[in-house]
C-alpha cells in the first residue's frame, strides 16, 4: 500500500485536496506542519477542521522539535497502514514531511542553553559578525545561509559547537529513503493566484477571531519553538489593518521559501493545483494506484 504525501505552499489548499482524497479511498490524515502540533492557535495555524492526526498534540508552552515529532508520525503513519487504510500525510513544513515519511539522520539536540547564547552572540556581534564566526567554525554552513538569516545562522552555529554541520544535515536529509512506498504531491498554483488566496485567506482569518485567539495565547507562556507561529507577534501587537498588511506580506514571502522547497524534493509529482480540489483528488488517487506497483520510493 503506497503513502501519499502533499505538499504544497500555503493557501495551495493542501488539507482541502486531502479530504477529497480521503473521500475516495479508505484513508486517515496526517498533519506535518511544525506549528499545527500545538494547541490554541487553530485559526493562527491553519488547523484543518477534518479529523487529522499530529494536530494539536502539545501545549504551547512547549519545546517541540522535529526529533519528538517523528517517531509519533511514524507511528501513526504504521497504524494507519495496519488498519487497511493509506496514510494521507499533509505539509508546508517541509523538513516534518520528510521526517514523517523518511527515517532522518537528524543533527544532535543543542546543549542546554546553546541557543540562547548563540543568540545574544548574534544580537551582540551583529549579522555580519555572527556569520563571520560561522564561516570560521563552518564554511559550507556560512555558504549556505544568509548573514542576516539569524534563525539559521544561529542553528548553524549550535550545530558547529556541538561538532556537527546545518549542510551535511540537509545532504542526509534529501539522501533519505522513505519508510514505506511512497508518492509525494506537489500542488502548484500560479504566483499571481496563490498571492490573491493569501490575502483573501489573512482577512477571513480575522473575521474569524484571531486577534483574540492570539490574545489569549499570549497571555499565557508560549515556548519559543511556539512562538515561531507565522504572523503571532504581528497579530498579537499591531492594529487590525497594519497586522493584516504585515501578515499577508510575510505570508507571500513564506510561500516564496515553500515553492523553492517543494520543487527540490525528488521524485514529486507536480500538478496543477488552480482548479476545483475534485479534479486534484481524482488525479491524485490515480497516480497513488500507478505507484502501486513501485516496490520503493526514495527521496
């Protein structure tokens, strides 16, 4: 039985495709989204509202990592094949698709406190200065981030203190065979479409109350893997109008850094996601029995 994963950027309308499909085929979904782990923030987040598992299993207040999450998708992911029934596994993370279908050599956990002292040495010596340091402890890494990139460069540093590499770990990471006979769908939508989703999806996001489900999340603790929420601290602090502007900004350029990702993995099947989410399931559906026949997928 093959796994079928889509992946797309946001507003591609991933987790309406995959409803589709699972009216069609016995099927369970599976988030792969690093923020959708978390409880209370389903509007913020995009939360699907068909049953899917790895969708709020964590308290905001918590760490989450990739390393936790995917032995809990694999489980779920196994389960579902034991039942009889394919797993529909649904990302724009594209680092928890592949952990949810691959096993992944991932990097070593940073000691405890590294990130914060990264961090501060980042703020203090500046983004040039910072990736200064990379480029001496890391070359490869510093070629492949940007100075002013200060969540990777911050990570690349952790990693190079700790005797490991941010580039050999995106090698391992695309080298990765996935666990089972896999297809993985890549939905495209034209630039000038997807921008216009966007905006329209940010405005219906207020309507539907996340300036106050932000408010109550804030007002608790909200751990810093957490606070990564796209658009949290702009909702949770601006104006209505200004957070909407600054939000669907920040959203085009996310979907910019999905696009590039999605057309990077091997052996995804692209197709046009620019009409009704019927057609895209039914297209989907005969190219997961193609697969069928397919004894491995690598990745």
């Amino acid at each position: 039985m093959t796994v079928i994963g889509i992946f797309g950027p946001t507003a591609s309308g991933k987790s309406r495709v995959a409803a589709e499909v699972a009216g069609r085929i016995p099927a369970e979904l599976v988030s792969a989204d690093a923020l959708q782990v978390y409880r209370g923030l389903p509007i913020l987040t995009n939360q699907p509202s068909e049953p899917t598992r790895m969708v709020g299993i964590w308290p905001l207040d918590r760490e989450a990592s990739v390393g936790e999450y995917a032995p809990l998708a694999h489980a779920a992911v196994d389960e579902i094949l034991a039942a009889g029934r394919t797993p529909i596994v649904v990302g724009g993370t594209g680092l928890y698709l592949r952990a949810a279908l691959a096993e992944l050599a991932l990097p070593p956990a940073p000691a405890a406190g590294a990130r914060q002292r990264w961090e501060q040495f980042y703020d203090e010596r500046g983004a040039a200065g910072a990736h200064a340091r990379l480029e001496e402890l890391d070359a490869a890494a510093a070629a492949a981030v940007h100075a002013n990139d200060r969540r990777r460069v911050v990570r690349a540093l952790e990693l190079a203190d700790a005797g490991a590499s941010l580039a050999p770990g995106e090698d391992r990471l695309w080298a990765a065979e996935t666990r089972h006979p896999t297809l993985v769908v890549g939905l495209d939508v034209p630039k000038n479409v997807l921008e216009r989703r966007i905006e329209e999806r940010t405005r219906a996001m207020f309507d539907e109350g996340v300036q106050e489900e932000v408010s109550r999340a804030l007002a608790g603790t909200v751990s810093l893997t957490a606070r990564q929420a796209l658009g949290l601290e702009e909702v949770g602090t601006l104006p209505r109008d200004e957070a909407i502007a600054a939000l669907v900004v920040r959203t085009r350029r996310y979907a910019a850094y999905q696009r590039k990702w999605m057309r990077r993995i091997p052996g995804i099947a692209i197709v046009d996601a620019d009409r009704p989410p019927g057609e895209i399931a039914d297209d989907i559906v005969a190219l997961a029995r193609t697969r069928e026949r397919v004894p491995r997928t690598r990745g």
